[in-house]
C-alpha cells in the first residue's frame, strides 16, 4: 500500500497534492513501487490507510498532512519488495523518506490488550512504558532477564528510561488508534532502532513523523559504489575560516566521521552494535559531514549478533552472515557465537580501500603521509577483531583492533591538519538539531 495516494480517493485533486492521476504513472516500467501500486486493488488499499484515519483507527503526526491537506507528495521510489516499501516524497516541502516493513497495517501483530472493550483508556503512560518496553526488548533482541549493568545501562531498565522519560509529560490515556499505530511501529526493527537512537546518536538517520505503520526519516542521499567519493560532495559547506575544502579534504573528515561511528557502536550502549551489511548505499553523509547510517535492517545488538552467529557448521564458510562473520568449531560442529570480524575492519575494506587507492590518489601517492594511510587502512582490512575480549585470545585480538584504530585516526588528523595549514581545507563540523516523533 503506497501512502501517498492516500489523500483522497478524487482524481481530480488540485495541483500539488497527491493523486491518482499524479504523472509518476507514466513511468510504470522503471518505478518498481508503481508496477502494482496504480491497480485496482492497489488503489482500493491507497485510500484504506486514510479511511482508518479517517475512523479514528489509526493516527500519527503525518495523518492529517497526508489525508486531509494533500502536504505529502510523492517523488519516486526507491524500494519495494516482498511489502517493504521505502519511497522518496516531500513533506511541507521538504524531502522525507517514507518508509514500512510490511504493506498493510493489518498484516501486523495487534495489541492484545486492545481487544477488551475500554482497555485503551484505563491505560496509563506508565502502562505504555511498559508494554513499549517489552516490545522494543524483543525487537532488539534483548534478553529479559538482562538487569543493571556495571555501568547502570542495563538492556531492559535503560529502554524504561527512555520512554519514560519522553512519556512523562503525558496528561491522558492513550486513545486505541494512537496505541494500535504505536505497536505497529514497534514491530518494524528499523524503526526501533531509528527511535531508540535518534536521542543517542548523531549517527543514525532522524525520525521526522508517521502515519499508521508508515513513517518518516530525514532525507539525505545514499553513496554510491560506483562514485569515486561515495558521496556527493557538493552543497556541502561548513562554516569556517577555510570553508572551501577541496574533495579529498572532505573525503578525510568523511572517513574520520566513520571512526567516531564505529568508535561510538562499539563502545557507547550497554552493549556493542554490530553492521551486517556494511556498502555505501546503506550510509549517506549530512552537510557537516557527519556520516549517518540510514539502512539498519541488517544491524544487531550483541546479544541478537551471538544468536545469529551461534548455528550449526562444517566449515567457516557456514559462520558468515552477510558481512558479520565467526568460526567453526570443528569438534562441537558449531559456529562461534563471538564475531571474528568488526565493523571497521569491514568498513576499511569495503571502503576506505578504494578511497585512498593509489590511482585515486595519483601524483599523491607516494607523499609520506599516503604512503602511511594506506599501509593503515591495509593493516585494518586484515585485521580482525574490535575490541571484543571474551573468548581465548579476544584481548589480544581487541587490542590489534584498537591500535589499528588509533593509527588510522592518527594519520587522518595529520593530514586534516596538514590541508588546512597548507590553506587547501578548512573548516569546523556544526551540530544540527532534530525534530523527534510524537510517540
């Protein structure tokens, strides 16, 4: 079900807002979200999500700007498969990406609860906390019995805090639409991840809104493989002294913003957030350069990884999961449930390898500080291991994974700095602010 034709069932809306008859159907043949969207039955399910709206069965901070003012307007599409749809449109006029696992609102679990008449209002915000929690916990793969730990960010009780702590302000019950669209949304992992973090992290894409089981992140442009810098470079001006970098000036903050990243998964949450699918598509950059990762399907929490990891084997080959990988244990016919690899090591061979290749590099190559670079990211791309200690051997392993790090931050910061001090580059990162879903 595509949101966007949701405004109303009319064909002859006013220019601006979305319709059936909006021109992205001539394109039917290279928009793989319209193949079915513009059916008979397709059009039917468009207007179903607004007719919820519309009954007061499902509810969100896009409802009325999607349904009623015609504000959301469809772009293109950027992904549909087996119900997930993940489509470019405008909101108020500037870029979102809409985004559900599943294509229906009632392909989803409900919330039980909801099925005894006037439950939803006896329901308190600390009664939402708690199912939320539950909820979330699942989703994340958190064990239940997981309490404080040392450092008091213990799985369960840091997720109670958090929604606690956005929930606190709340006056009223929760009415039946509000809790029916809340759990459909819980039960979409990205979105869980996306909403947990967006207070955490300045790493993850921002959840901007929803709409039912739909719902809005902040638009940012993917990388490409096939680009020389990944990502596009241009627009991107940070205030500064020296505020005209040159590309390679931003390609070295770029890869210094993926350090924090892995730095801040690795060692900032109670615990370590691993990457499985680890390409530039899946990550985008922000106009400070900041480097976010916008596709987290393929994202787990430590306990959720050993699970994966934790399968029956003949070889080491059966102990890879996408790019998240362990060994066989020949003797026990079982795959290691501790990760071998790490996400820099992935992120050094996947990209900073081609990044500071020494065709892209050209007359540059040979400088001392290059020559170094790339010896680095060579080192990290072999290197296994990030830091986790707890098998035979892990803190060696976690500390080779370690130097590496710091020796990829030394050599980039030099050479950030021996740009700026030639008057090549300049400049400083600038925080930006988000705006926080509703629920």
């Amino acid at each position: 079900m595509s949101p966007l034709s949701q405004v109303s069932p009319s064909t002859s809306e006013p220019s601006g807002r979305l319709s059936l008859t909006h021109p992205a159907r001539r394109y039917l043949s290279t928009d793989p979200c319209l193949e079915e969207e513009f059916s008979e039955e397709e059009t039917r399910r468009a207007h179903y999500q607004c007719l919820q709206f519309g009954e007061g069965s499902v509810t969100g901070d896009m409802c009325e700007d999607l349904c009623v003012d015609g504000l959301v307007e469809y772009k293109r599409c950027l992904y549909y498969e087996n119900g997930k749809k993940v489509i470019e449109a405008r909101w108020r006029g500037s870029p979102v990406i809409l985004k559900s696992k599943l294509e229906n609102f009632s392909s989803y679990e409900p919330l039980g609860i909801l099925d005894y008449q006037d439950t939803a209002e006896e329901l308190s915000p600390l009664d939402v906390v708690f199912y939320a929690t539950l909820e979330l916990r699942n989703s994340l793969g958190l064990a239940e019995d997981e309490g404080e730990d040392e450092g008091g960010e213990g799985g369960n009780s840091s997720l109670a805090r958090l929604w606690q702590k956005k929930l606190k302000s709340r006056d009223r019950s929760y009415s039946q639409a509000e809790l029916a669209s809340l759990w459909s949304l819980l039960q979409q992992e990205e979105y869980t991840f996306l909403r947990v973090l967006q207070d955490l992290s300045t790493h993850v894409a921002k959840v901007l809104g929803s709409c039912g089981h739909f719902y809005a992140v902040e638009y940012l442009s993917a990388g490409h493989a096939w680009d020389q810098n990944i990502f596009s470079l241009e627009g991107v001006e940070v205030p500064g002294p020296r505020a005209r970098w040159s590309s390679r000036g931003k390609v070295q903050r770029v890869a210094l913003s993926f350090l924090d990243m892995v730095h801040h998964f690795d060692h900032d949450f109670a615990h370590k957030l691993h990457l499985c699918d680890i390409k530039p598509e899946n990550f985008a950059i922000r106009k400070d350069l900041t480097v976010v990762a916008i596709d987290v399907d393929m994202a787990f929490f430590e306990p959720k990884m050993r699970d994966i990891l934790d399968q029956n084997c003949s070889s080491d080959d059966d102990c890879n999961f996408f790019d998240c990988s362990s060994r066989c244990d020949r003797d026990r016919r079982r795959c290691s449930a501790v990760r071998r690899n790490s996400n820099l090591q992935v992120i050094c061979e996947k990209i900073f390898r081609p990044w500071f290749s020494p065709t892209l590099l050209g007359s540059k190559a040979g400088l001392p500080l290059q020559v170094e670079l790339q010896q680095a990211v060579q080192e990290c791309s072999e290197t296994e291991g990030g830091g986790v200690e707890e098998e035979d051997g892990g803190g060696e392993v976690g500390h080779r994974g370690h130097s590496v790090h710091l020796r990829l931050l030394s050599v980039l910061t030099r050479l950030v700095q021996e740009g700026g001090a030639s008057g090549e580059e300049g400049g400083a990162w600038e925080e930006r602010g988000h705006t926080a879903l509703n629920f």
